[in-house]
C-alpha cells in the first residue's frame, strides 16, 4: 500500500500522539471533574498498554499482570460510565458505549483472533460503524461549543484509529479471502 504519508515516522507520530493524550488529561485535571480527569488517565493507560501488548517482544512485567491491571482500568472506567449515567450525561453515556463496544472488538482480536477471521465482514462493519458513532459525537460536542470534549473525542479517534485499529489498512473492504 502507497504510504500517505511518506516524511511521516510513525513511532515519533505515535509519541506526539501520547504527548497530546497526556497532555489532554492534565487540562482535564485543571478545568473539569474528578470523573473526567479519571476518564482520560485510565483510557491514556489502557491505551499504552495495548501497544505494549502488541507491538513489544520483551514486556517489563508478566503478561497476567497486564492483564490484571488492564482489567483493573476497565473496572475503572465502567465506574466513571456509571457516574456519566447517575449524572445523566447522556453524551458521555453513548460515548463510553460506543468505546465498550470498540475495546470489546479490540479484545476479540486479540484473544480470539479465529472468531474475528470468521466473522470478518461483520467485524469490519461494526468497527466501522463505532467510528462513524464516536465522529458524530465529537461534532455534537463541537456544534454545541463544548470545545474541550470535542476535541477530546477527536484526539482518542485519532489515536485509535492510527494507532491501535491502523485505520488506513482496515477501512479497506473485508472480503471472505481478507
């Protein structure tokens, strides 16, 4: 595949990528909630460590304590979804959602990576259909000016989708011989 973006170097491009995530939670930390602030730095710490996960031979630490502590944040940010709803933030409510349902797919590659192969066409649909969901909702939120969560929602596309899912290759059509 043509490389879009030939001067690009995707680790220096992965590390702006986490700088601006980082950088991200600490404005949350200083102009929003406590349930927020949690939000990003348990979502920014999942992040990194699917790409240990994935894209690192030597871990620092066992697999069953990435595992423990990746369920851990998982704990942790289903209690801040739980906070969204008692609070009846319905956008942040969708928004978690429709992340549930992203790292769910991301779980079923990697632990059950047959079962993706299988139903691939319809694992292409509905990723492609979350990322659909999530840009909506980063346009809900910028339409009604609240800038910091629209921008938010449009960095962790971007870092997902470039990061994580590698969205160049995976927006290609999924046939039955993909």
């Amino acid at each position: 595949m043509l490389n879009p973006f030939p001067a690009l170097q995707y680790p220096k491009f992965k590390l702006a990528i986490l700088a601006l995530l980082t950088l991200n939670a600490v404005i949350y930390a200083f102009v929003d909630t406590w349930t927020s602030t949690v939000d990003a730095l348990a979502w920014l710490i999942l992040l990194m460590m699917y790409e240990l996960e994935t894209n690192s031979n030597n871990l620092p630490i066992s697999a069953t304590i990435m595992q423990s502590v990746r369920y851990g944040l998982i704990v942790m940010i289903s209690l801040v979804f739980i906070s969204y709803l008692q609070d009846s933030e319905w956008l942040d409510v969708v928004n978690s959602l429709l992340w549930f349902g992203l790292i769910a797919m991301l779980e079923l590659e990697v632990h059950k990576p047959a079962l993706v192969t299988r139903y691939g066409q319809l694992f292409w649909l509905l990723t492609v259909a979350t990322f659909i969901g999530l840009i909506m909702l980063a346009g809900i939120w910028l339409w009604q000016g609240a800038w910091l969560d629209g921008y938010d929602a449009a960095l962790w596309i971007v870092a997902f989708g470039l990061i994580e899912v590698d969205i160049l290759n995976f927006l290609k059509r999924k046939t039955p011989n993909n």
